[in-house]
C-alpha cells in the first residue's frame, strides 16, 4: 500500500488516534524531585523537509539564513554558522527528509570530554555550552560520536556553536523554536520517556509505516534527540554501527585506575628503592 | 656560609655580585654564525609571525583544521609526540634512583633537563591551538573542574610533572648560582619528586592514549582499541630512550668539550645498556601489538593502503628495530644501535601521528594535512627549545662534572 502524506493524515484524523497531541506532551513526572530530562521526536514520515526549522533556529539565534535546500544525493552538514539542517535521501519508500542537530546524549561524550565544564548536560536535558569556562581546546569536537561540535577556526575569540535545544526558552516555559514553528508537526517536544511512548505507540498503530525501531532510544546510551522513520535508519544518513553504551564509560576503565595507581606506585617505588639501595656496590664491581 | 643566600653567591662567583654574574651569564657564548643558528633563527622568526597571525585572525589562519579533524599536527605531533619522547626522564630516573643503578648517574641531568624543557615548551605549543587561551586557568583555579575529563588529569599532570622535574633538575641550577645551601635542600627533595614523577609519568604518557577512548569509530579500526593508554605507556619508555641515545649521542659531539674524559669513556657503555631495555620492551610492546591485533579481528582491514601503512609500521618500526637493538646488543655494535634508536623514533612518530592525524578521521570527505605554518611553527618550537638547552649545557653542570664543592656533599 502506497501512503502519501496528505493520505497518512487522512488515517490518522479517521482513527482519531494519536496526532492531536499537537506540539508537546506533558506528563506528570512520577518523581517531582528527579525532573525528567525533556527531549524531542521526530518523525520523518511527517517531515516534508520545508526548512522552517531551519530559518527558525537561524532567526532566533542570529545566524545567516540558509542558502542551500535539502537535495537528494547532498549531505548537507551542520557546521559554525547553522545549528541544524535538513537532508533529503532517495528510498525505497521515495524521499525522505531528516532534520539534524545536537542529539543531547544521556550521557555525553562532549561534557565527560569537557576539562572546564563548559559543556553542560543540565538537570532539563539539553547539553549547553558555556562561554565563560571554555577554554577552547575541541576535545569535545574529538569525543562527540554525532560530529555535533563546531568551532569558529576563524575568529581570535572563538566558539564552540551546536544546538541547545532552546534552553533559555525551555526555562521560560516555552519550548524550543524550531519545534513551535514546525508546519508538519513532525517535532514533537516533552518527557523523553513520554516521547518514547508516544513513539512505541506510532509504530504499533501503523506498522506499516515505520520501522520498527527508534533511533537514539539506546544509542550512545540514549539521546534526547529521539527518531521515527518509515525506512531503516543506515538509509537515511544515520550511523546504525554506533554502540549501544554510552561513550563516557569508554575511559571509565582508564579514569577509575587513576588512584589505585597514584596509592600503589609511590608505594613500589619506594620499596624498590630500599631494595636495590646496596646494588650499585656490586654494579660497580662488575663494571671494573 | 649560615648566612646563605646572596653572600654563598657573591663568594662563589669570584666575588661578583649577583646580578653582575647574571648579566655576564645571560650573553651569548660561543661564536654566532653557526649552521645551525643560520638555519634556527629565520625559522623561529617566521614562527613567530605566524603566532601573531594566529592571535590576531584566529586559528584557522593559519591551520588547516577542520571540523573533522579538530586536532592536526600541533597536538598530534607537539604534545602527543613530543611527550612520547620525554619519557626518557621518568625512564632513566627510575633506573638510578629507584633501581639504584648508578652507571646510568652521568646521564640523569641531561635527560631530565631534556624532560622539562619538551614538557615547558609542548605545553606552550598546546597553549597556541587553544582556541581561548586566557580560560586555561580553569581547570586549574577556580570552581570548573571537568574531573571526569581525562583532559582535566592530564592537564593537571603535566603541570605537576613539570615542577617534579623541575625539582629534580634544580640542584644544577643551585650549583651554577653557587647556593650551597639550596642545593642541599634541592637534593634532599630529588627522591620525592622522582618517586611522584614517575607516577605522573605512568598516569600520563598512558593518558594520552587514553584521550582518544572516546574517539571510537573516528579511528581507523587498525589503531584503536582499549588497550590504547597501555600501549602508549609501553612505547613511551623505548621513545624516551631511544630520544636519549638519539640526543646523547649528538651532545657528546657538539658538547665535546663539556664532558669529563671518564664520562666519555661511560657513553658507550651506558648505549649499550639502553639497548637492552629498547630491545626489551619493543618486544613487549610487538606482543602486545599482535594481541591487540588478534583481539581486534581485523584481518579483513590488512588489505588496505592503510592496512599496508599499518603492517609497515608494525614490522619496519617495531618488528626491525626490535631485532636491530637485540643484534646490536649482543655485538655490542654502537653503530647499530643508533641506527636502531632512530628507526625506533621515527616509529613512534609514525605511530602517534596514524592515531591522531592519518587514522583519524580517515574517512572524512576533506582529508587534513598540515599547512605549511603548522609545520613552521612546530620546527620554531623545536629550535627555541634547542636553543634554550644549549643555553643551560653552556652554562649549568649539566653535562660537565658539579664543582668540586657539590661533590663532597653527596
């Protein structure tokens, strides 16, 4: 069955099922003292790659318009001047758009990476970089499995740029641009644990519609940034090899044997020193 | 003599006055128009222009970085290499203070002021590619510890082990001041800071391996694996010395004057007992290699042009030097040796340079390759760095024999 999106809402209005939701889903968090991370799902099939999200994140954060559009057989790529981009990929089930930006990991590389704390995964969710405690040294930009990190190479007073998921606007109670501008509501903002839900529920209503499978559910550990497709997701530009852990436990294993070491090699050392005090007596003896 | 301080000074140095005696010690020595000053000193001029530049227009003026490959060849090579090669202090002091090996003594200063001014003058260099260098504090001072940063341990080790060795080393420059009583303190201290020296060393040299853990899936398959942090601190005890044999065998030659006739005679023999532990622990470092390999089942990546500049690192720079120094060591052939010691460093250049540059990222769409005032600016600090040994050699105890005052206080 051939399913054209005009024809997918037509679906869903019939069932009446789950798309009235509109922009953000809030549930009562079960545990008013441990706030829930917030995280966004977006679903590809709704997506009809319009850059709104775009020209939004580029308006309200003072960045150049975007030049270029989503066009099959381009990647277009994040980079010091755009937080997020639209690509277009050719399918078995046609075009397919896919927004990218920061995926806000659970664990992120970029703040275990980070020496000074300048990147931040705040108690909301999204992963902010701070301006003040940055030291300019792109470890993150090394550690990040996304790629997300951008560095202004050309200014004597750089910056590390990437989305932050609007997290001056999320503190005001709003949430973030691009999902508020989104035309085809294929943002959708709230309780990561919700949005998986939401999203569970989605494939189980129209199987035939989506793969069976949400990008950043568990990868890396877990992302903020959550993904609904109706192809799989090696199609569409995303890294399916990337592990299932998260990144920080990498050099979990390294940072742990720190003190042991800093406990038991002075103590060896010392040992050994005691131990060998009287060698060179005989070293000398064999040099002669 | 209890009133220390200025008068030990002014007595020690034919009455002088201190600063008298600075001023005369800061002139240069020797003649100017050397070949290597001929060559150096344009080099670090232009070196420092394009520092300006970099300041001024930012990094990208003059790096070809991208944001594939955030780290090129002055982390890659300045830091990562360079602190390889430093290892030699840690390795050597282990040898004569800890193991008590006293044949190695003559060698000890040399090495450790060799040690300290590759950390001062890499750390500079990391200074260049910080994108905010006046944050650099932070880690260090102030409320904005990254402690689960393995950046932030390194950071603080290299700062750590550069006051270690500088400890270590200061009873040189007490003797060149001519403060007996300081130098009596600074002695009695060499043993703490060897001790908490090669504990930073052991922490660091595999820190830097263990920086890329998280560049998983950045690195060519070939050069990354868990073991990274081992293998890194493994290679950087044949780095460190093969640098010494490297380096000591130049010095004795351009300092030729400055070394005691007993000393000279010492070198050979002290080459000859390095080679043993570089054939040693490339063994060891081999074996490991291979596990790594056979762990990480990656047969099918051999037969790739990076798979074959990973076989031609493995058996030209490990495999060959590793039988070279065992060869040498046994016809106690010096020659060889030094051959070997320089194979065995340009394969520790080659080996740090296909995890942080070649490897890196090999699949990026634009590949980076150093610009030519990376490679400037990397060639500058090395001169300045030589420069200033040279400057110490001419003038501290360094590699000539302490004065006779120094010797009876052992």
């Amino acid at each position: 069955m051939k399913i054209d999106r005009r024809n997918f809402f037509r679906v869903v209005g019939v069932t009446g099922a789950t798309m009235t939701l509109g922009k953000e889903i809030f549930a009562e968090p079960k545990n008013a003292n441990e706030p829930e991370p917030y995280g966004i799902l977006f679903d590809s099939f709704l997506c009809g790659g319009c850059q709104t999200c775009e020209y939004t994140c580029a308006e309200i954060h003072n960045l150049p318009e975007p030049v270029d559009a989503p066009e099959i057989g381009v990647t277009r790529k994040i980079n010091e001047t755009r937080r997020t981009v639209v690509n277009a990929y050719e399918t078995s089930e046609g075009e397919v758009d896919v927004k990218r930006q920061c995926m806000h990991c659970n664990e992120p590389a970029c703040v275990s990476a980070c020496l000074t704390q300048a990147m931040f995964k705040t108690k909301e969710g999204p992963v902010i970089w701070r301006e003040d405690k940055c030291m300019g040294c792109r470890y993150c930009m090394i550690s990040c499995p996304f790629d997300i990190p951008k560095f202004e190479y050309n200014s004597p007073n750089p910056k590390i740029t990437k989305c932050d998921m609007c997290y001056d606007r999320i503190q005001e109670g709003k949430i973030p641009a691009c999902v508020e501008t989104c035309p085809a509501e294929a943002l959708l903002f709230g309780k990561r644990s919700d949005l998986i839900k939401e999203a569970n529920k989605r494939v189980h209503e129209f199987p035939d519609w989506y793969v069976d499978d949400i990008y950043g559910d568990n990868e890396a550990g877990g992302t903020g940034l959550l993904y609904l497709a109706q192809v799989p997701f090696e199609d569409i530009g995303f890294n399916t090899g990337i592990q299932k852990s998260s990144f920080p436990e990498l050099s979990k294993g390294f940072l742990y044997s720190v003190p042991f070491v800093f406990v038991l090699w002075p103590t060896l050392l010392l040992g050994i020193h005691e131990a060998t005090k009287n060698n060179h007596i005989k070293n000398a003896e064999e040099d002669e | 003599m209890n009133n220390m301080g200025s008068y030990a000074i002014s007595k020690d140095n034919d009455g002088k006055s201190i600063w008298k005696f600075l001023r005369a010690e800061f002139k240069p020595k020797g003649k100017f128009f050397t070949p290597f000053n001929i060559i150096s000193l344009p080099v670090i001029l232009v070196g420092f222009v394009i520092i300006i530049i970099r300041f001024w227009k930012g990094i990208g003026a003059v790096t070809n970085l991208t944001q594939e490959v955030p780290w090129g060849l002055w982390i890659g090579f300045d830091v990562v290499t360079g602190v390889a090669f430093a290892g030699g202090a840690y390795v050597i002091t282990f040898m004569v203070y800890i193991l008590n090996m006293r044949k190695y003594h003559s060698i000890v200063r040399v090495t450790v002021l060799n040690g300290f001014l590759a950390y001062v003058f890499y750390a500079g260099a990391l200074l260049l590619d910080l994108g905010r260098p006046w944050n650099v504090v932070n880690p260090i001072i102030g409320n904005s510890f990254g402690t689960s940063s393995v950046l932030f341990l390194v950071a603080w080790h290299f700062l750590l082990y550069m006051i270690a060795q500088l400890i270590e080393f200061s009873p040189a420059i007490a003797e060149w001041l001519g403060a007996r009583r300081a130098r009596k303190i600074l002695s009695g201290m060499t043993l703490a800071a060897v001790i908490f020296g090669i504990t930073l060393s052991t922490l660091h040299q595999s820190g830097l391996g263990a920086l890329y853990l998280m560049a998983k899936g950045k690195i060519y398959p070939l050069w990354y694996s868990e073991f990274i942090p081992v293998l890194f601190f493994v290679s950087s005890i044949f780095a460190g010395l093969s640098m010494v044999i490297f380096e000591g065998s130049i010095s004795h030659k351009v300092f030729f004057n400055q070394i005691s006739e007993k000393n000279h005679k010492a070198q050979n023999n002290i080459i000859h007992g390095l080679s043993k532990i570089c054939g040693g622990t490339l063994f060891a470092y081999f074996f490991l290699q291979v596990l790594v390999f056979v762990h990480g089942k990656h047969w099918d990546l051999l037969n790739t042009p990076l798979g074959y500049w990973y076989l031609t690192e493995m058996i030209g720079f490990v495999f060959l030097p590793m039988m070279l120094f065992v060869y040498s060591y046994r016809r106690k052939n010096i020659l060889a040796i030094k051959i070997a010691s320089i194979i065995t460093i340009i394969g520790v250049i080659i080996n740090r340079l296909n995890i942080t540059v070649i490897g890196f990222r090999w699949d990026a769409a634009v590949h980076y390759y150093p610009s030519w005032m990376e490679i400037v600016v990397t060639l500058a600090v090395i001169f300045t760095e030589i420069w200033i040994f040279r400057w110490v050699i001419n003038r501290m105890p360094v590699l000539r024999d302490s004065p006779a005052w120094a010797k009876d206080v052992k």
